[in-house]
C-alpha cells in the first residue's frame, strides 16, 4: 500500500531572502530580487546583472575555522536545511536516524572552488592548491555535510539534470517515502554559480538577458520583449515526511506531494520539445490520480527565454486543453531571477505557500502580450483565489523534465 507524504518544514536562502518568511513577503508584494553584479571580471561580459545572495550570515550555522572547508553552495543547502529541520521541530534522538534521508543536488557544485584553485595552480603552483579543494567542490558534498551534521543514516543521493535538479530530488524523495523505504527525507537544491566563468558560457550562447540598464525589469517570462534568463544563487530545501510518522510526532503539515512526473526529450542539448514536458505532466497527474481540471495553478518553469516560454505554453495547453485558460500560471523567476539546481526547490516552497494561504504569485514585469503564450499568467500582481492543486514545472539542459503535484492537506 501506497504511503501519503506530506511537507513538514522548508528553508531557503535566496536572492529575496534567506529565510522563508522573507522570501514570501518579497513575493507578495512583487519584489524583483536582481541587481546589478558588482564584481571584477564581469567588465566585457554582456550581462552585468543577477540575483546575488545579500546579507547571508554562514556563522549563524558554522563555526568559523569550518568556513574555509565548505564551498558557497554547501553552506547555503546547510543553511535551508536547519531551517526546514527547525520548523518541523524534528528531534532525531527519538527517531531512526537509517530512516532519515537526504536527496539533495546542484547544476554546477563548487565552481568557485575550482576557478580559485585553478588560479592558485597557474599562479604558485600545486602545492599550494587546497588540500579541501576535491571535497569542497564535488555536488554530493552538500548531502554528506548535511548528514554529519544531522545524523541523517539512511540513503542519499545527489541528482544532477541542470535545472531540473531541484524537482528530480524532491521526485525522487517522495517516491521513496512512498514505497515505504523512509520516514523522512530532506530534498532539494542548492547553488552559487554566480562568477565570470559561468556568465561568459551563457553569454556566448546567447541565453542570458542583457538588460543591465534595468535589472529588476531583465527577467519577463512570457513577455513578448524577452531576452533570456537571469542568474541566480540560493538553495531551497523541504523535509518531506510519510503522513503516519509526521502525525505520530504531532508535526504541522504544510501540505501534500502527490505526484510526480520524469520524461527526458531526446531532442537537442538546450532547445526544448514541448513534448517532453507534456508527458512528464501527464505523468504526474496520472500519479496523483486527479483530473486535468482540478489543478489550479501552475508555478511555470518560465525562464524567460524567447523559445523555452513558448514551449512550455505550448505543453500546458497541450495537457490541459480548454482548462488552460482557465488556470493561474506564473514564472517567480521573474521576481527571483533563475537559480539552476535550487530553482525547483524554491519554487516548490513558493507553491506551496500559495496553497496554504491561497494567494497566487505574479509573473513581474509582464508588459507585452506575446501572441504565442497567450494564458493567464497573474501579470505584475499577486491575485486571491483558492488553491487546492498545484503543480511545480522544472526543465533542464538535455531535454530533462520533472514535474510535480502539490494539494492543500487534509486529514
């Protein structure tokens, strides 16, 4: 027998905040969290602008001599996931701790790691490179730290499906508390890929928005005047837990997963097929075991690029036929710019506040009606309206798709 699983805590760290309360208010009154990047090395990039982390404190959850020892995107997933372990009040002395999971991944890992000691290399030679280097910048470093830290025994895993990666994790956990093979299980993404390095790659593909004279206006998904995304850094880290376990401890539910769907295009490395984002929603409603119509909103993958926005379009009218146009969809990457591997993660705590408190986030900056993405996606102003069903889109680099169901709990 199926196991239902629920949400019992959430944290992130975020270009609108580095906490949930924080990042929630920001959302609600349609808060662009993009500015300028004013860092060396960015002078004959074409792009000048992201959504920089402000004001994290890495001593509120590290000792100082371990600093040195962690890469940005380790210390960020850490961070968003005391918080979701402190808002589930999960207290692991009294529970198993080989039950206790961690399913959490990144696009890119430490690359600031490697570009420092890459540098260190060319400049004073290999023995200076940091004996820390390796285990800084290897993606399922996030999880390992976690798990000493927490105690967390049972199985883990790092995915890696660019921009995907956030909601394969968060997929993958449910599946497994599901099938009865854990209690409970930390899920998401992290990342901090905001260097020259990574901006000069997209810039020579063309894919990042160059509206430097207007940062907070740069990402406009399904905006006729798009011209790509926005980078972004942060982490965003739910605990998921099976219903029976959450209820036996008395913890606050904050909502339901589901469903889930993967499918993969086998199309092309960066262009989308609306295709395979059509069958992994399908999947994921056929999971969940509900009709197309009772979904109410969609928090949409929406990077703002002239062709992933049209293809994602393209796949919701597909799948939802007439109701298409009938529900709310949004991109809050307008408002968080794009944050790869921590996208999923972020955006699933976004859509689940917005069931819990039935308010529907905007798509920010929607100015220009694009004949090709014609739905109703909440322009530029948070809306009221019930909230029962949502779904979460993640799709990245090399057709990969992940898709996932959230509904309002109840007993």
């Amino acid at each position: 027998m199926s196991k239902r699983v629920v949400v019992t805590g959430y944290g992130v760290v975020s270009p609108l905040g580095n906490d949930v309360d924080t990042l929630w208010d920001h959302i609600k009154a349609s808060k662009s969290g993009i500015n300028k990047v004013e860092f060396e090395g960015y002078e004959d990039i074409n792009t000048k602008i992201g959504g920089a982390i402000k004001d994290f404190s890495p001593e509120n959850y590290f000792e100082k001599k371990e600093l040195g020892k962690y890469d940005k995107f380790v210390q960020y997933a850490y961070a968003a996931s005391r918080q979701a372990l402190d808002q589930a009040n999960l207290d692991i002395e009294k529970l198993d701790p080989n039950r206790l999971g961690i399913f959490i991944g990144s696009g890119i890992g430490g690359i600031d790691t490697v570009l420092e000691n890459h540098q260190t290399l060319l400049d004073k030679g290999p023995r200076k490179v940091s004996p820390f280097m390796v285990p800084m910048m290897i993606i399922n470093m996030a999880v390992g730290i976690i798990s000493i830290k927490t105690g967390f025994k049972g199985t883990s895993f790092s995915p890696v499906s660019a921009c995907a990666t956030g909601n394969h994790a968060i997929g993958e956990a449910f599946l497994n508390i599901r099938h009865g093979y854990s209690d409970a299980i930390l899920a998401g993404g992290s990342e901090a890929s905001i260097n020259p390095l990574a901006y000069a790659g997209f810039s020579r593909m063309r894919a990042m928005s160059t509206n430097n004279d207007e940062p907070m206006k740069a990402s406009r998904p399904f905006d006729k005047n798009r011209d790509g995304f926005v980078m972004s850094e942060g982490s965003g880290i739910l605990l998921l837990e099976e219903y029976e376990h959450a209820k036996k401890r008395g913890a606050t539910i904050l909502g339901e997963i589901v469903g889930y769907g993967s499918t993969t295009d086998a199309f092309h490395i960066t262009s989308p097929d609306f295709h395979g984002a059509e069958r992994a929603m399908k999947l994921a409603l056929e999971l969940a075991q509900i009709d197309p119509t009772k979904i109410d909103y969609i928090n949409a993958h929406g990077t703002s690029t002239p062709e992933g926005d049209k293809s994602e379009t393209k796949a919701i009218k597909s799948v939802f036929g007439e109701h298409a146009y009938h529900l709310k969809v949004s991109s809050t990457k307008s408002m968080t710019g794009h944050l790869f591997g921590a996208a999923g993660g972020i955006e699933a705590i976004i859509t689940l506040k917005s069931i819990l408190e039935n308010i529907i986030p905007p798509t920010i900056n929607y100015e220009f009606p694009d004949e090709e993405c014609d739905l109703d996606y909440v322009p530029n102003k948070v809306i009221q309206a019930e909230v029962n069903y949502a779904i979460s889109n993640g799709f990245g680099f090399g057709g990969h798709n992940a898709v996932l169901v959230f509904k309002k709990f109840d007993q």
